[in-house]
C-alpha cells in the first residue's frame, strides 16, 4: 500500500542562496508594492464612476492594501533575519508530498516519522 507523507525541504545557507533568497524576498516586495500601487489606482477610477457604495468600496480596497503591507513588512523581516544567520544554517524552504510504500510487517514507528531533504546550492545533500 501507499501513503502519502510529508517531506520538509531545508536549505543550507550559503553565499549563494543567501543571495538568491535575499533577491527572491525583494522581488516579493516589488511586487506587493505594485499590486497596492494598482488597487489605489483602481480604487479612485470606481470612486470616479460613483456606480458603487464608495464607503463599503474603501474598506474592501483598503484591507486588501493593509494586506500586503502586513506582506511586506513580514519579508522585510525575514531580509533582516537573513542577514543575522550564519553560513551553514539550515533553512526551512518548503514542504512537498511524497509516496511512501508500506507493508505489512513494517514497522510503523520508522515508517510514520517526517522525512527532511537537505539541499545545497541547488543539489541534494542528504536525506533523512
């Protein structure tokens, strides 16, 4: 029989991941600014056109802008964070399905445990 299991992906800070993070999190921020940027552009075009209640409107524009400044804010953080940690650190990148086989006679203790694949640079060092 098969399962499927969760895998957690960590990454091996290097220079180089470092630097792909680092640019990864601004490119984040980038785009958040101009999703905000193009719903206050929005926002005053439907003002101008007063087919929609402007107050109930606002509030709905409003929360999804304050949404992405809570977002930005958040990587604007973990930037900061990733300048603190050292080289070598272990960095959960994401968490990704996987089929497992079991059968009977496994030993379900072994088998059920959360498997962790660490990746340097791109490659995968070790699984475990």
């Amino acid at each position: 029989m098969q399962l499927i299991q969760t895998v957690v992906v960590k990454q091996v800070l290097t220079e180089k991941s470092k630097e792909q993070l680092f640019e990864k999190f601004q490119g984040r921020i980038m785009q958040l600014k101009k999703e905000s940027d193009q719903l206050l552009f929005e926002l005053k075009r439907l003002e101008r056109t007063k087919n929609f209640s402007s107050e109930a409107l606002k509030k709905k524009f409003d929360k999804e802008i304050q949404i992405r400044k809570e977002k930005i804010s958040l990587f604007e953080f973990q930037m900061e964070q990733l300048h603190i940690l050292p080289l070598g650190s272990e960095v959960q990148e994401k968490e990704v399905q996987a089929l497992i086989e079991v059968n009977v006679g496994d030993n379900w203790d072994e088998r059920n445990g959360q498997s962790t694949i660490i990746v340097e640079d791109g490659i995968i060092k070790e699984i475990r």
